[in-house]
C-alpha cells in the first residue's frame, strides 16, 4: 500500500505564536517528530521551502 506524508504550514511565527496566538503545545516534540517522520520517509519526499520573510 502507498502511504503518504503531508506536512502543512510549520512556519516559525505558526510554531512560535504572536501576540495574536498561542504556539504550538511541546513545539521542540513536533518539530522532533517531523523531522524523524520526514527522515525515516522514502526516497520520493518533495520538501518545499520558503526561505524569504515579508
């Protein structure tokens, strides 16, 4: 069976939070699970990236 990972928004300022929202709950153990999840993945991982701030 294929199985797919899809990782949505895990933009710093989503993490961390602002003076409008809360952070993540235990960010450093998501941030850890993604990052385990995405290593251990298949070859075929599309990991796009948005290295520019507004």
């Amino acid at each position: 069976m294929n199985q797919a990972l899809l990782v949505i928004d895990a933009q710093q300022e989503l993490m961390d939070g602002s003076f409008e929202q809360q952070g993540v709950f235990e960010k450093d153990k998501v941030i850890q699970n993604i990052n385990r999840i995405v290593r251990n993945a298949d070859e075929n991982v599309f990991k796009p990236t948005h290295d520019s701030y507004r």
